[in-house]
C-alpha cells in the first residue's frame, strides 16, 4: 500500500520511542512531533529522524503536513488530546486504555462520527502474527465451543509512578489489566456479570485485582492484574474439544501450543517479527483510512467503549476513583 500518509506524535515519552522504532522497522513516515518541553521534542525528532518539532501539542495537531494523530500521554489526559486533534481534522492512534471512564470514551467517538474521522485504540496486541495465529486457530473451530479464558498480567512495576500514583490514572486495572480485558471482550463480547476484588495501595488504586467475567450460557474469564510482582503474564483459552495456551508475555509476539481435548500437542507456533510489533497496528489504520472507513473491523471504536463500560464496572466493585471523575 502507498505510504503517503504522515504521522504526528502528540507526547516524546518512553512509549512514544518504542512505537517510532517499530515505524522505522516498517517504513512509517513520522512527519512531526510534539512535546510539552521542546528540548525533548528536539532530541525525539532527531533519534527518529523527524523534520518537523513543536512545542506542545496544539501546534502539533494544526500542523499542516500531518495526516494521523498518535496519542501516547497519561491516561487522565486522553480525551483533552483525542478532542484536540479531532477538532483540528486529524485521523488518531489513540494509546490504551482509551480514556479514565467510558464517558470520556463516548465523548470522543461521539466527536469522531460528526468529524467523520477514525480514531483507534493503540491495542497493538490484535494485530500481531502471533494473534492473527490464535485467532484463526479460533476461527476454525479446532477448539470446538470456547468455554474458558484464564490470563495473568502481572509485573513488578511499584517503581512506575503512572502505576501507582492516584494522579496519574493509577492502578494495575487500567494499565495492565486492560489487556486480558480486552482478550476477553474479543472472544466473549460484553459480560453479563462482573465480580471484582482489589488490594488497593496508599493512594487508593489498585496494586492487584482479580475478576471474574460470566457470559451467556455460561462461559467465564478469570483474570489477574498486580503492580507488585512479576506474573507468567500467560493465557490460556479452553473449549470443548481443545484449548491454546499462550507464553508469557501473551499480549506480545510470543509462542503458543494448541492441545486436543487428550491433552496431545497438535500445533506449536514460535514465529519471530523485527522489533516488538507495534507497526502492525499503525499499518492497519493506514489500511482503514485508504479505504475510506471511520471505524477499524478488528479493533472497532464502539469496542474501546464497550470496555471502557467494562473498566468502570470493575473499578465500582473495587472503589478506585480518579480526581477527573
């Protein structure tokens, strides 16, 4: 596909320069960046070989030779930049979890139908090989009726004030349990019923919760999420006839084993990719505004909602709020 379309990064952090070395790896064209410190702006554009640098993100979201948008600030500050660029025309990566709440969420997909413009969730996980794999493997049936998901994302992260300050959209929820979430809401849809349980750290976020998701006919997720230690950070989905168990780290490119109903291997998948993956994502928004769409069929806007719903569901069971809120 043509490679015409230009890339503005809103925020030089730490993500921000995993995401653009994956862009180099697939010749993404990166036409600008912004940053609340311009020195920083300097130093990101000239690691990444970027022409155009700006102090702060309002003149980065105005900057004529920018196509899409790619959000990477603190969750709390989301919707304030998603609104931004909406506002000044442009297409947006927008980085998990999508908002604080799923009224912030409705704020931005209402925003981006009247604009008529895509807006994604950065959920790099749905467009690796490896989960391409899976979910072919899904798709045709080898597991028979899908019964079960169990997953872990736990680290040792007690160290990262955006985990663990209340300010800075803390808690393992939103920032590591986003995925397993998400895993879950992609096999299973909305949940019928939600149980939460938390251990809340000093400032009143959560440093570890454990949740159980029940489903029509009921079908389950179980999942784990903590900031206090390191995890298998592993996945495993049960059906009927067979099940895949997915190695740590399960929301990267990782490997998998597909098991008959026996418990005999009848499959293994160990591909590698250059650099971590996070191209794919940005590929196929590319992909989506060439053809003309305004909603991605994979990781559709309606979706981040929906889990965003979810989110708020599980942080009222365990009592965590935000000062946004």
């Amino acid at each position: 596909m043509s490679r015409d379309f230009r890339w503005g990064f809103l925020s030089a952090g730490w993500i921000a320069s995993e995401v653009a070395a994956d862009f180099q790896i697939a010749g993404l064209k990166i036409q600008a960046v912004g940053a609340r410190d311009y020195a920083k702006a300097n130093e990101f554009a000239d690691k990444f070989d970027i022409p155009n640098r700006h102090q702060g993100y309002e003149t980065l979201v105005n900057d004529p030779e920018v196509d899409i948008v790619y959000i990477s600030t603190i969750h709390p500050l989301h919707k304030r930049d998603a609104l931004l660029a909406l506002h000044a025309g442009k297409h947006i990566l927008l980085e998990k979890p999508f908002t604080i709440n799923a009224i912030e969420a409705q704020e931005i997909y209402d925003l981006a139908k009247a604009k008529k413009l895509l807006v994604m969730e950065a959920m790099w996980t749905r467009f690796l090989p490896s989960m391409n794999a899976i979910f072919d493997g899904i798709n045709s049936g080898v597991l028979g009726e899908i019964e079960l998901l169990i997953a872990d994302h736990s680290q040792a992260l007690t160290h990262v004030p955006r985990l663990v300050e209340r300010e800075l959209g803390g808690g393992a929820l939103l920032d590591l349990g986003i995925y397993p979430i998400s895993l879950a809401h992609r096999i299973f849809g909305n949940p019928q019923s939600i149980t939460a349980k938390a251990k809340l750290n000093s400032e009143k976020v959560d440093a570890t919760t454990s949740m159980i998701f029940e489903y029509a006919g009921g079908k389950q997720a179980t999942m784990t999420t903590s900031f206090l230690g390191a995890g298998p950070v592993t996945a495993t989905i049960i059906g009927s006839l067979g099940r895949i168990e997915i190695d740590g780290s399960f929301y990267g490119q990782t490997s998998f084993r597909v098991f008959n109903r026996n418990g005999e291997v009848i499959k293994r998948y160990d591909e590698k990719i250059e650099g971590q993956g996070r191209q794919y994502q940005a590929i196929h928004v590319e992909e989506c505004i060439a053809a003309g769409l305004t909603e991605s069929p994979i990781m559709s806007l309606r979706e981040s909602v929906e889990i965003m719903q979810v989110m708020d569901q599980v942080r009222a069971q365990i009592g965590v709020t935000y000062p946004t809120e």
